[in-house]
C-alpha cells in the first residue's frame, strides 16, 4: 500500500476485527481495504501500474500470480492506471455487474453504485467485459460502457466523458511516481524511489559504492527498530516500518554503518531483484539482558546472506542471496558465488557488532504489536545464536493488524456484495489453519464465475493528449509483480522475482475525494502544474562506482520538489 490518506481501514484474513491502514504494507491475497471519509488510497501492482480508490470505495485483493493480478471493487470508485504491461500480463477487476480484464496499457475507472457499473477507459487502453451469464465482450479505447443489474445485465456503450478533477489528479501523481532521482541507484524492480528521494540523500564511499542516508533520525537510531512484525500469508513473519520511506531500504539491499552512521546499500544495480519479508540475522538464546528469553535481530550487512525463514521446505535455512547482485560475505570473507555455504558454518554478522545494532523483543511477545526494543548489551549478544531457519514464534490474530486503534468499517450493503469473476479467490483458510488461526467476519462474499475471456481484437484508436508529463525514457517494463521503477539496467545476476507488495510516501499531498457516480463540484485550490524533471547538477555517479576515501556527494532530497496539491485539497505544509 503505497499511499492513503483520509479515512482508510485495513482487514487481513485472521484478524479480528478492521484496523487503520498503515503506509507500506505488504497486500497479500484476501486483504480488503476500505476509503471511508474523505480517503483516498493506492495499491502499486507493477513497475507501472497503480490502482487507486477515493472515498466510499471497497477494494480488495483476491489473487496476485505472475503475470495476473485480481481485485474486487464492491462500491465505490476505483482507478487503475497502467503506463505499461508486459505481453502476457493481465489486471482483472470484478464487479457485483461484470469482471474486466484489462491487458493493454491505459488509464481505466470502475464506479460501482447500488445498482450499475460505470467503467471508462482513457490513454489508448482496451479491455474484455464478461457479465453473470453473458459473453464476453470488448471495450475499446476511449469508451464507457454502464452495466445496469446482475444476473442478466442491460449494457449500454458510449464515448467516455471528459477527465474529471480525481482522474487528472491519478494522472499527475503517476507521473511524479515515474520519474524519481533515485532511480539512477536502484533496480527496476525496487518500488519507492521516490520516497527515498524525500527523505535522505546519496552518497559515494568506499567499498559500499553509492548508499542511501535517511535524514531526521536520532543519533541512536539503528534501523529495523521503529515498526512492527507483521503475518503475511505468503512470506511469514514481515517487518513493517513507520517510515514513509520505509519499503525499499526493509525489503531489499543491505545496511551498512559508515563510520558514525547508517546507510542503505541497495549494491550493484541487477535485472530482476528479488523481494525479502525482512534482511535480518535472527539470534536467539539464553535470557540475557532484557530479563527473559529474547528473540532479538540486526540488519544484515554488505555481501550477507539471508537464511529464510519463510517458504517451502528446501528454501527454509538455506543461506540465499537471491536478489543481490554485489559480493557473497560469509564470515567477513568474500567468496566465489558457486561456492556451497553450510548455514552452521556461518558465525560472523558484521552489524552484530555495532553499538546498539542488536534489538529484541521477549520471545513471547514477538509480533503481537508495535515493537518496544529492548538494546542489548555488548556482553549479551555474545550469548545469542544466530537462528538458522524457521522461527519458532506463532502468529496470533494481532499479528494480522498493521496497527491499532478504531477503523471505520464499510457499509454491509458494500462489504458483503458478491462480484463477477473468472477465478475464485486465494485460499488463504490452510494457511491460517496451518498457524492455528481462523477466517473472521471480514471474509470475502461469494463470487459468480464466468469464463476467462479470450484475447479479442480492439480497434486502434489514437491516443488521447496527455494532460501531464510522458513517463521518464530511462523507465523500464520490468514484471507486473514485484518490479520496480525504472532505472539503467545492468548484466548481473538474473533471479526469478517474488510477487510483493506496493509501498510509498504520505507526504504527497492528498487528492480530491473522487467524483464516484454522482458528480461532486469542488471549488478548486492550488491546481499547479506537474513538477519540473529532476535536476541533473550534483548527481552521484553510477550505483556500484567506488570513490576514494569517503568522499561524499549529497543532494537535497528535495530537489524534485513534491505533485502539485490537486483541486479541492487543501493546502498542506511541507514535509
């Protein structure tokens, strides 16, 4: 979940009860977001594709599988801006009237009333309708088609109308996703390199090449400190952090303490990084310090591999470095990558020993809330055991909620409306079942299944006036799941990408609430025009370059400046 704002509420299957949403959190199938008053949320499904729902809007995510991703909108508005697809690919979105498959780029939006589904398409794109009971059928590029009813819908097709406030405001803000600075350092298939460029800037040092440094932290600060342990079906025991730029420096690369500070490494830029719940070293033992048996981690460090903790057997416990694309580390040694790394010879974690690095929780409370870091004394850590695989902490029905705290729950008449789809949803009840834990309330309605459609042939249509900037012509395609922004390629290693979850940062300025079905006036405030390109002066040398000593190119992070406040925002302060 890559940004809110307003009234947004968050359920995950497991939990008991809705919770708010939180900034950065890892989607796994069977989660349900709900924008109540004046919110306004985006989910980024692929390198190039953000979906967004403004206020009244229930979206959920009922599958995500190379190459597929597929969501249900039960009320409300949503938008699903795709500014490129790999061939193959394709979103779905199911509807109580009908399910659209869109696999083409285009700019695409679902209105959902009591009754009808509006859906419109903009920017070139096309997409296949399949009602209850009917045939599927194709929508082509700058069309609007109105399904009225469910089992045996009327369908009436028309030129789309012209981009309302919400729509150019969604144009604007992928626009400004396309084009960060950060992007020079980090792989296609990192996502939130705009919020690094907010909030930290870059540097060159020796033997790390160029690193990312957060700004506005405590002189104390470590990172994996500030957040909490979440459940993820999928992955297993995730780490969400509180900081807005706190997804791409927790889910890939390494950090490294630079003499009297932390930075980000993210290493050689490669093809196809791969997405981690955490990169930490987990140590375990006898009590130490905190008074009871601890469960305690640090960051792992330049080169370090990670022993999984999640997956299927044969992954779980072996040290992997699947994703990084800079030197194999074990020990402090570098060693050829063909080399076979028996995880009990691994004893050495570099950032173990940095001052305060090590943190824990008592074993009992993991992943039951936000973590209280309890430091460990120097002496202590030479008592703890790196933990090599699985862990032994269980998830209880706190450990589905990003937070706490009262939420606003989605009308009955919406959350309980079943959809129109060409596949049933995730099952995510053996999961659960596997952990001890049940399906709740918040389960997803009954669907309708029809047949998955056909690639029909749509007219080509010329695309539409772009009302903003093109995207950037150094972004790539990358994969529709886990990718990233684009960013130069580079040759290295080639792993197979891991489906993950979308992140960002809240300090964009928030939309207007979105038109729905009926048409709202707003008086507008400070439209403003897209923000200008990056600026070239004071750029730090390709990602991997080596500088002598420690020399050090900072940039202000906010060079870019920040989108444009859209119609009927009101005006915010800066970060």
């Amino acid at each position: 979940m890559s940004y809110s704002n307003g009234e947004v509420s968050f359920w995950r299957p497991g939990a008991q009860d809705w919770t708010p949403a939180t900034l950065n959190t890892p989607l796994a199938p069977g989660d349900v977001l709900y924008a109540g008053r004046g919110g306004n949320v985006e989910i980024q499904v692929g390198p190039l594709a953000f979906v967004r729902a403004t206020n009244g809007t229930q979206i959920g995510l009922d599958n995500q599988e190379p190459g597929f991703v597929q969501l249900r909108v039960t009320g409300g508005e949503a938008a699903v801006d795709v500014r490129q697809l790999p061939p193959g690919s394709t979103i779905e979105v199911d509807t109580p009237n009908a399910a659209f498959t869109i696999d083409r780029a285009g700019y695409y939006r679902a209105g959902v009333a009591q009754d009808s589904t509006t859906f419109t398409i903009h920017r070139g794109g096309s997409a296949t309708m399949t009602p209850a009971g009917g045939a599927a059928a194709p929508i082509g590029a700058d069309q609007q088609v109105v399904l009225t009813g469910t089992d045996s819908p009327q369908v009436a097709i028309g030129a789309a109308p012209q981009l309302t406030a919400w729509d150019n405001w969604n144009y604007q803000r992928t626009d400004y996703l396309l084009r960060p600075a950060s992007a020079r350092y980090v792989s296609s298939g990192v996502y939130g390199a705009e919020a690094l460029d907010q909030h930290g800037s870059w540097r060159t040092v020796e033997s790390y090449g160029t690193v990312w440094v957060p700004a506005g932290v405590p002189a104390d600060w470590v990172p994996y400190s500030t957040g909490r342990w979440i459940w993820d079906p999928r992955f297993g025991w995730t780490w969400l952090d509180d900081a807005p730029w706190g997804w791409a420096p927790y889910h890939y690369g390494r950090w490294v303490f630079v003499g009297s500070y932390w930075a980000w490494a993210p290493g050689p830029v490669i093809v196809r990084p791969v997405y981690a719940p955490a990169l930490v070293v987990f140590l375990g033992g006898v009590s130490v310090g905190v008074g009871v048996r601890p469960l305690c981690w640090a960051p792992l460090g330049w080169g370090e591999p990670v022993i999984p903790w999640w997956g299927r057997p044969g992954f779980i416990g072996v040290a992997s470095w699947h994703g990084w694309g800079g030197p194999r580390v074990v020990n402090n040694v570098v060693i050829n990558q063909h080399t076979t790394v028996n995880v009990t010879n691994i004893t050495v974690y570099k950032n173990v020993n940095v001052t305060n690095a090590v943190v824990g929780v008592p074993a009992e409370k993991f992943g039951q809330g936000h973590v209280k870091v309890a430091r460990i004394r120097e002496v202590d850590v030479h008592q703890l055991k790196p933990v090599r695989g699985a862990l032994e902490a269980k998830p209880v029905a706190a450990s589905m909620m990003p937070a706490t705290g009262p939420a606003v729950k989605p009308p009955a008449t919406i959350h309980s409306r079943p959809v129109v789809a060409t596949r049933p949803p995730h099952d995510v009840a053996k999961a659960l079942e596997a952990q001890g834990l049940a399906g709740t309330a918040g389960s997803a309605p009954a669907q309708r299944l029809v047949p998955e459609p056909e690639r029909v042939a749509v007219p080509s249509v010329p695309r539409e006036p772009r009302p903003a900037r093109e995207p950037a012509p150094n972004v790539s395609a990358g994969n529709a799941g886990p990718a990233g922004r684009g960013s130069e390629e580079r040759k290295g290693t080639v792993e197979r990408p891991i489906p993950a979850a979308p992140r960002g940062s809240p300090q964009i300025p928030a939309p207007p609430n979105a038109p729905g079905i009926e048409e709202r006036k707003r008086n507008p405030v400070e439209r403003g025009t897209p923000p200008p390109p990056p600026g070239a002066p004071q750029m730090a040398p390709p990602p991997y370059a080596n500088a002598p000593g420690m020399e050090e190119r900072k940039r202000h992070p906010a060079e870019r400046g920040t989108p444009p406040p859209p119609p009927g925002a009101p005006q915010m302060a800066p970060p």
